[in-house]
C-alpha cells in the first residue's frame, strides 16, 4: 500500500479554509486507483487536492478465490489547519 498525502493547498491555507472531501475510487485487479469521483465537498481547491493525491495511491490487490479483482471504496479527505 502506498498513500500520497494532499498538500494543503495555499490560497485555501492563507483564506482559513477548510473542509472534507469524499471521494469514490475503484481499484482495479492490480491495485491501482482508477474511476475517482467526488461524493462531496465544498470547496474546488481542496477538492483537486485530494484527487490529485488519491489518484496516486497503490493498494495490496484484493483477492477472491485467489483471483485479484476490482474493488469500489470511499475515500475521506480532511483538510484541517492547526
């Protein structure tokens, strides 16, 4: 497994913004994710962020039957500042 994480991007930083983005992935047989669509979100900036990191990430295949196969999962993205 291999997770990117989002960069906060700076407009939404120097404005205060925040927010959670929801996205759906599938992950297809060799653990690449492809398909990604927003469920939810506010905010277009943070938004492209999470995609952009998402897209990147790689999973351990799932098996069935030994087989790997394509699996459909949500993906939550917290934008906080501290």
């Amino acid at each position: 497994t291999k997770h990117v994480s989002p960069r906060y991007p700076s407009a939404a930083r120097n404005e205060g913004r925040q927010g959670t983005v929801v996205l759906e992935a599938t992950i297809n047989p060799s653990g690449c994710i492809r398909g990604v669509e927003v469920l939810t979100g506010s905010d277009p900036d943070l938004e492209g962020e999470a995609l952009r990191a998402v897209t990147q990430w790689r999973y351990t295949p799932t098996l069935l039957n030994g087989v790997p196969v394509p699996v459909i999962m949500r993906i939550t993205v917290n934008f906080h500042l501290r």
